[in-house]
C-alpha cells in the first residue's frame, strides 16, 4: 500500500476540514489515477478496429484540427 504523509487542517471546533499532502505524493498519485485510466480504456477499446500508422495519422490530424477550430 502507499504510504502517504497526510496533515489534517481543524476548524475551530476541531472537526477536521482538509488534508494537506506533499507534492510528490500527490503527483504520485496523479501518476497512478491516470495509469489506471489508461488501462480502463485500453481494455475497453481492446475489440475496437485498429487503424494502420498512415491512417491514425490523419485521423489525429483531422482531430486536432477540428479541436482548434
């Protein structure tokens, strides 16, 4: 399991509010979350039709374009 430095923040009432966590745990963090994401949609295009590297290409280009616009 990871191992996480956590500082809890109290309101007056001393009911905890926030947690506060160092960068580098948080960016490990983020690292996972989206190594997780990745995997997800890897499994669920797993059946999808695969596109030839020319193909992809200008489908990519097609995108971004259309994105830009």
């Amino acid at each position: 399991m990871l191992a996480i430095n956590k500082y809890y923040l109290y309101d007056e009432s001393h009911k905890p509010v926030a947690v506060q966590i160092p960068i580098s745990d948080f960016e490990h963090l983020e690292e996972i979350i989206e190594n997780y994401g990745l995997s997800r949609l890897m499994d669920e295009t797993r059946t999808d039709e695969r596109l030839s590297g020319e193909s992809a290409l200008a489908y990519y280009k097609a995108f971004k374009n259309e994105m830009e616009s």
